[in-house]
C-alpha cells in the first residue's frame, strides 16, 4: 500500500466533511470548477443533439469581458475552466479567450471541448498555449470510426479530420513537449452502440485517453423528444464492459433496477455554468435555470442573490444525472460516495492502494 493515497483519502474525507456541512448550512463555498459556453454555434449536425437548429447568440462576452468575470473574487479559488460551447473553434477571438482566462486565473487548468472541424484551429490554439506556457489540454468526441461517424455527426469528412488532429496531438507530445494526452467522448446510444469496440481499439493504438459517456438530454441540447438510448442487454453489456468505478456502478443501477441517481449535487456550490452571453446557471440539465447575469450584476452578487439560493432549492430536489463533469465534481466534492464505493469493494480499494 502507498502511504501517499492513505493520506490523500484521509484529506478526502474531511474535505468532503467540510463541504457537506458548508453546503447545509452556508453559502460560503466558492467554485472550484467552471464550465464555460464560449459559444452556442455549432458547425456539427448530430443525429442526438440538435444545438445546431438553435438561433446563435450574437452578443456574446467578448475576451475583456471574460477577464474582468474571472477577476470577481467569487471564482479566485477555480482550478479549471471547461471551454465548449458550441463549437469553441468558430470564435476568431479564442486565442484571445484563452489567454484572458490565464491572465485572470493563472493557475487554473484549461480544457478545449472541440469537435474537430477545424482541427488547423485547435493546433493552432495548442501552440499558442505552449509558447504562452499555459496549462491547456484538448478533449473532442469520437463515436465510431470512417463514414459511420461521419453518419452520426451529420458531416462529411468530420472523422478524417478528428483523425488528423488526434494524430497532431499526439505529435506536439514529441515535438514539444506537450504535457497534456488528447482525450475523446464516446457518447453511448443505440446509433454508436456498435462501434464501441472499434473505437476502444483505436484509441489504444494511438495512445490517447478515451471517455464513455451517458447520454444527456436536456435542454441545452434541445433532445428532450430523443430517447436514443434502449437499455437492451447489448446495452448493458457496454455498460459492464466500461473500467470498474462508481460512476459505472451507477450507471447500471440505473439501467438494472430502476436504482435512483440522486445524490448530493454541488451545482451552485463549487461549480456553475457561465453562457456566452453571461448568464449563469447551475448545468447543462437545469440549463433554463438563470440566476442572473454578470454583465448586470458581478458574479459575487448573483452568487448570494435570491435567485442563486431558488436554484440551490431547485438542486435538491433534482433526481441526478450521469454527466461526466457535473457527477464527477460533487462527487469529488462529498468524496462518501467514494469511500462508501470502496468500502463495499473492498477488493478494488486494495487495488486502488497499490496501482503504481
């Protein structure tokens, strides 16, 4: 066993403590994680999300603005920013974002959530995060290989490109030191359901990190009336197939025994959602909860503002979710769950304590 993590899951557990208490008690927790909407375009045609029917916004937070929303001291404490949108590439200005966000939270992670259509865009982003020594990792999404993918995405090409930029990725690592290894979303419906071992496979030989994901419907999405996912036992089966943890075991509860997803959701405590056009809200599922805006009032008023403790009521009531950021950060936030997970299999925290 490695001392290291011993100790790591004993400050786990009194920060989960804190926060739990904090959480019923206070609303002195601060984010820690944000998820920003750098644009609402999209230049996809997904079969399972239909963003790209939506009417963009035109007046979106320009980079000044972005700036002086991370300097309010509400977000001091963030660790990482999650760029998407929209399609985040499509923003002329998103060198200029990016370093916005560095310069206002220099210690924060960055992500890029792309789709891989203007992958000279995304290197071009990378390099610029490298010579500015800025702490940027890129995620895109893969859901089959060749022109099935193409298929699902609703563009000709979209894998060619997705391929070349994984492939580019993966050569910065090499050429310049690249810290970060590109990631892929696999979204998991009946339509890539198939393809999910090919993909698997793929991404082994490359050498990149590949993700799951539950498919969320909301109305961010505007795929409320897509019910894309029928838990057949080729479906579970992909399910079982996935790495052994308790956002897995969840998952399958759900789609087994109708088991509740609930639990304790730190949307509004130590992570938000800030638009493009500077509306906050909690997530991606209560999208159409605003709390306010932070070209009306500085993100340290909404945050204590009526509006901000209504959705935290709304919050509690929520019956969960899988989404991979929103379920993994207040789960980490808790951290009981966890413990709770590990105690129950107890064969998989002794290989937790020893993986090197």
């Amino acid at each position: 066993m490695k001392t290291g993590k011993i100790l790591q899951g004993l400050n786990g557990i009194m920060y989960g403590t804190k926060n739990i208490f904090l959480r019923a008690t206070t609303e002195s927790l601060q984010p820690k994680w944000l998820w920003f909407g750098v644009t609402d375009r999209c230049n996809s045609r997904c079969v399972y999300c239909d963003i790209w029917h939506k009417k963009p916004t035109k007046d979106v937070l320009t980079p000044e603005e972005i700036e002086k929303t991370l300097r309010d001291p509400l977000f001091r404490d963030v660790e990482y920013i999650l760029n998407s949108g929209g399609e985040p590439t499509l923003r002329q200005d998103l060198k200029e974002i990016i370093l916005a966000e560095h310069r206002a939270l220099p210690k924060a992670r960055l992500q890029l959530s792309t789709n891989g259509l203007l992958p000279e865009r995304v290197i071009d982003v990378v390099k610029f995060a490298i010579q500015h020594d800025i702490d940027l990792s890129v995620g895109t999404s893969l859901d089959a290989i060749g022109d099935a993918y193409d298929s699902i995405r609703g563009v000709n090409g979209n894998f060619r490109k997705v391929d070349w930029l994984l492939h580019e990725l993966v050569a910065l690592k090499k050429e310049y030191g690249y810290k970060q290894t590109p990631t892929f979303g696999f979204t998991l419906t009946d339509q890539t359901l198939p393809f999910l071992e090919e993909v698997k496979t793929y991404a082994q030989k490359l050498g990149v990190n590949s993700l799951v994901q539950w498919y969320n419907q909301s109305s961010f999405y505007g795929n409320t009336k897509k019910d894309l996912t029928d838990y057949n036992k080729s479906m579970i089966k992909a399910v079982q197939s996935l790495p052994y943890g308790l956002l897995r075991e969840m998952w399958l509860k759900w789609i087994e025994e109708g088991y509740p997803i609930k639990f304790r959701c730190f949307a509004m405590y130590t992570f938000c959602v800030l638009k493009c056009n500077g509306d906050i809200s909690p997530c991606l599922s209560l999208w159409d909860v605003k709390v306010g805006n932070v070209r009306e009032s500085s993100p340290t008023t909404i945050w204590h503002s009526n509006e901000a403790k209504k959705a935290r009521k709304i919050i509690k009531k929520c019956q969960g979710c899988l989404n991979v950021w929103g379920a993994g950060w207040s789960l980490e936030c808790s951290f009981y769950p966890y413990l709770l997970f590990y105690l129950n299999h107890p064969h998989n925290l002794v290989k937790k304590l020893t993986k090197k």
